[in-house]
C-alpha cells in the first residue's frame, strides 16, 4: 500500500501530548467479528431491538443468552488485530494516549491498552438485575439461566436499546475528547448517539480530527484528515513514520 502523512498530520502528530482513539465495530473486523451494519452486518441478518432490550430479556432470558453466549464464543476465538496493537503501543510516545469505544469485545484491552473507556460495556462483564452484584464468566447456573446468588436473573453488562450510556464513562470520555491535541476515529459510522456526540465536542474543543474508514462515513466532510483503509493497516503505517 503506497502510504505517506502529509506534513500538517505528522508534525500535529509530533507535537501532540494528549490523544484519544474513538473506536467502533469496523476496528474489530479483522479479527474476524462481523461490524453491525456493513453488508456482512450481523443486523442485516436479524433484528437487533427484538433481542437487545430490557423487555425482550426478560419475556425470553434463554433466547437473548443464546444470542450472547453465541457473541461471546466468536469474540473468545479472536485476537487483537495490528490495529489495536499499534494504539497500545502509543502509549509508549505520547504524555497521555485514551481509548474510546463503542465495542464491547474487549478486544483493546486484551492488546494493552490502559485507559479505555466502553461506552456501551463490556461482553465479558454481567450483573445482576435485582441487587447489581458484578459477574464474570463465573455465573452461577440455575434451570438453565444465568442467576445470581440472591435470585435475580443475570445479564450481559452492555447497553441496549433504550437505554442509557454509564453516565461516569461517558463524562470521563467528554472531559478527554475536550481536552486532547488529537483525536482519531477509526471504524465507526458514526451515527449512533449520544457516541458519537463526542466526535464533534473533540472537533469544537480544537482538536485535529483524523478519521480511519474503509469507506466514506458521516463524519468525513468534518474532520482534517481521512485515510481510506483497513485500521489493520493504515493505523501502523501511521504510526511508523512518526
Ligand atoms: P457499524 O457496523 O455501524 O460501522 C462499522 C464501520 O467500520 C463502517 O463505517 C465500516 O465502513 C467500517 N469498517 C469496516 N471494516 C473496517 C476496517 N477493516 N477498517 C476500518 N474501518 C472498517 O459499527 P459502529 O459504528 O461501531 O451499539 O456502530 C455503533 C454502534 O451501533 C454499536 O456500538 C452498537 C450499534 O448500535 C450498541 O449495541 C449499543
């Protein structure tokens, strides 16, 4: 791939101390976990609000656990890809390096990354819905299900339709967005709110917008600089020539 910064993105990216990575599903894909809406979208193929909400849960806890459990087994049988490794390793040459993202595959910090921030959870993480006690893998099993000690079903912790972002995450994301020097966005769409909000208080607090993408998104027509290919490799070739 024929590849070179121009001189605006390398010295902004010399000069920076503070960057943020606003991550979403298309950074995974080449660790083999489909993107939600490409055309290998896992919602092309079914409809995500009949099983990713409250109620659905719990009108058929088996089937929204299936669904999960069949997530969870994919993204167990997947590795960090060079573009999650090639973010950990800037933690080594910049003051302050900050993940955020939409995943909920773990997948960033299985590569090394420090600061990472899940707006929409955590797939490896559950809680139970009656006293919030905090789950691993290490749920116990009763008829079947998932159910905590005191009797309350057991749920994936990530967040689903209708509700809200984990406020103390999504502040602390805010805050760095407002305050980095660099602000990268990397296989996302870009339309999923309030997520993606923080794209444009990154861009209205004067940071430089480089987005990452296969494709055109949303986003484009607002940031400094687009570079059109796979995360896997665009993101070492920029981090190689600085
Ligand atoms: P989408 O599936 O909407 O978008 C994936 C993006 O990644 C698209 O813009 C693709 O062009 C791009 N892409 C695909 N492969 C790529 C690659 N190898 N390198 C770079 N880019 C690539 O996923 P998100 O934008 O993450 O929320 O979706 C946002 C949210 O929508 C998800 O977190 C999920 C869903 O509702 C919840 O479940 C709450």
């Amino acid at each position: 791939m024929k590849f070179s910064l121009d001189d605006k993105t390398k010295q902004t990216l010399l000069n920076a101390k503070s960057i943020v990575f606003f991550t979403g599903a298309g950074i995974s894909a080449e660790s083999g976990i489909p993107t939600f809406r490409g055309k290998d979208g896992i919602w092309n193929k079914l409809k995500p609000e009949e099983l990713a909400n409250f109620n659905a849960f719990l009108k058929n806890p088996k089937l929204v656990w299936e669904w999960y459990q069949h997530r969870k087994d994919i993204i167990n049988n997947c590795q960090p890809n060079p573009a999650h490794k090639t973010i950990a390793e800037a933690q080594n040459s910049f003051d302050r390096v900050t993940v955020i993202t939409q995943n909920i595959d773990n997948l960033h910090k299985r590569a090394g990354s420090k600061t990472v921030y899940e707006l929409h959870g955590n797939i490896e993480r559950n809680f139970c819905i009656k006293c919030k006690k905090e789950y691993g893998d290490d749920v116990p099993l009763k008829e079947g299900l998932p159910k905590c000690e005191c009797g309350g079903l057991v749920r994936p912790d990530v967040v689903w339709f209708g509700e809200y972002l984990p406020q103390d995450v999504f502040q602390a994301s805010e805050k760095e967005a407002e305050n980095c020097d660099v602000f990268f966005i990397v296989g996302t769409t870009g339309i999923v709110y309030p997520a993606a909000s923080i794209i444009y208080l990154a861009k209205n607090s004067g940071a430089y917008l480089i987005e990452i993408n296969i494709t055109e998104t949303d986003v484009t027509s607002s940031v400094d600089q687009s570079f059109f290919g796979k995360a896997g490799e665009v993101l070492p070739l920029i981090f190689s020539e600085i």
